[in-house]
C-alpha cells in the first residue's frame, strides 16, 4: 500500500502509467495512432457542497458522490468526508485535433474514432483505477460504468445525468464552463473526462477560478462566442447550447461516418476545435493566474 503522504502522485501515476501502457490506447487505425498522449488529474472531496449543489440543480437524480459509493459499498459504508473524486481530463492529441479543425459538419476519422475508441480506453481507465484502488484497501466506484447510470429529462437542464463526468472536473478543479456547455480546461475544451469515487483521504485539488464560467471569454468580457460559428446545426447561440438539436446531429453523423470511413462511429466536436479555447484558457488574466497558481478573489456577492 502506497504511503498516505503519496497518494495523490500514486493515483496520478496509476493513470500516466495506464495511457502509456494499455494497448487500448489506439484508435485501430492503419497508423495504430494513440487515442490519447497525456492527461490531468484532480481532486475532489466527498463533501464539498458543490455535489449536493448539483442535486439541487440538476434535479434529485443526480448522484452525490456518497450515493453512489453506498449504493455500491454497502458493506462497507463510508461518510462524504471519507470519499474523495478523482477525474482527470484526456486532451485530445494535436493530429486528431488538425483534422477536425478542417470538418465543416460532421467530423473527421480520427475524432469520430477517438469517440468510441478512445472512450473505450477511458472506460477501461475507470475500471482500473476503481479496481487498484479497491484491490489496495480503498473501495471505488466508477459512477459513469455503474449499471444504473442513465440519462434523465431535468426539468432545468433538458438531458441530464446521473452523474456528470464534467461537472466532477469542475469540483476537482480542472476548468469551467464555456458558452456551449463544454468544459474549459487548462488544457484546452477539446478533451473527454472520467471519473472514480473512492474511500481515501487525499487533500482536494485547488480551484484557480469563482465561477463556473471564469475561463470562457464571452462570459467574462463578450469578447468571442466562436463556437457559434463553428456549429454545423446552429445549435448554439448567445442564450447557449440546444441540446436535443445537437442531440439529432450527433445521431445523424453515424450515417456519415459509415458511408465516408467505413466506420461505425459518431460524433461532431467542431465547436471545439478552430476557437480560442480550443488548447487553453483564452481568458489571458486568469490562464495567468492558473499558470502562477494565483488564488482569485471571491465571487461578487448576489444581487
């Protein structure tokens, strides 16, 4: 068992080690090319308020990280205060990324691979995180391979989740919202997250940020809003992100992806690509702030 003051560097590693290692780590393409190259990884803990947050918004559905540990540990019950999340964000490779930069409506081989492919390699990431874990006394789950895990109609937010891999990231510290809901990260919006619960005692990760949209440009100061642009279907706009007409276009990619790559595929991603987020935080005071780990003053109070 790892010495409790390197937990957070062994977990880290367990996921380094895992994308350089898995032979799963391939999109199954003529070049054998990677899904992925690097990755972060962050920190949560079972008791941040922001989980409970989430339920209220989202709708009761939603897991807190303690509902779904019990539901799966029943034997070995835990409290939020011993439960830590651990997400890490996958940044799409700069090949995958070039090539999708170009797709004007449905996206290019390499991206609609790394969907399935490379979402393959994640699940199994899941499972050998929880599994290590477990394996060395602290019981995991991985919400998003549970099950029960489903989407659900929030009366708020339209399609929602039982658990959202995104918003983990966001308490774990690894970026903020943009205007199309994708998560901005130190390494860009253009990227895929996952997620493990766990009873383990490790120090949460610092949130450089007081709002869930601190790193996208139009929320700060309106200055872009590029993804509008770049969406095939306008299913952005200024009010933000439809998702049943994002929804019908991803259903419809399948068809183009079987026809053009002889591939059973899917995807888009080109809001993702060809904008100032698409690599960074393009909010440049606050990228500096992450860059000097800078803590930012506290939110405005409400009005």
């Amino acid at each position: 068992m790892p010495p409790k003051e390197n937990l957070s560097v062994w977990i880290t590693g367990l996921v380094e080690n895992f994308l350089s290692e898995s032979p799963l780590n391939n999109l199954q393409n003529e070049d054998n090319a990677p899904a992925w190259d690097e990755a972060l990884v962050g920190f949560a803990s079972g008791a941040d308020p922001l989980f409970q947050a989430y339920k209220e918004y989202v709708g009761p559905f939603h897991w807190t990280p303690l509902e779904i540990y019990n539901q799966y540990h029943p034997h070995n019950l835990a409290t939020p205060e011993e439960l830590t999340v651990i997400s890490w964000i996958l940044p799409q490779r700069k090949a995958v990324r070039d090539m999708n930069r170009q797709a004007k409506k449905f996206p290019a081989e390499s991206w609609a691979r790394v969907r399935i492919e490379g979402e393959k390699f994640n699940a199994a990431l899941r499972t050998h995180i929880a599994k290590t874990l477990t394996d060395e006394g602290y019981p995991a789950v991985a919400p998003m391979l549970t099950p029960n895990w489903a989407w659900v109609n929030s009366k708020n937010y339209g399609y929602a989740s039982s658990w959202s891999e995104r918003h983990a990231a966001y308490a774990a510290g690894l970026g903020t919202f943009g205007l199309c809901d994708g998560l901005i990260t130190p390494k860009g919006k253009a990227m895929r997250a996952g997620s493990v619960v766990a009873k383990i005692k490790i120090a949460p990760s610092t949130r450089y940020y007081n709002h869930h949209r601190a790193w996208c440009l139009f929320f700060v100061d309106g200055s872009c809003g590029k993804c509008i642009d770049r969406c095939p279907v306008r299913a952005l706009t200024t009010s933000g992100h439809d998702k049943e007409t994002c929804r019908q276009h991803l259903i419809a990619s399948s068809g183009y992806v079987k026809k053009a790559y002889n591939y059973e595929g899917y995807g888009c991603g080109l809001c993702q690509v060809g904008v100032p987020c698409e690599t960074r935080i393009p909010v440049r005071k606050a990228r500096e702030a992450y860059e000097n780990r800078e803590l930012p003053p506290p939110p405005p109070p409400l009005a």
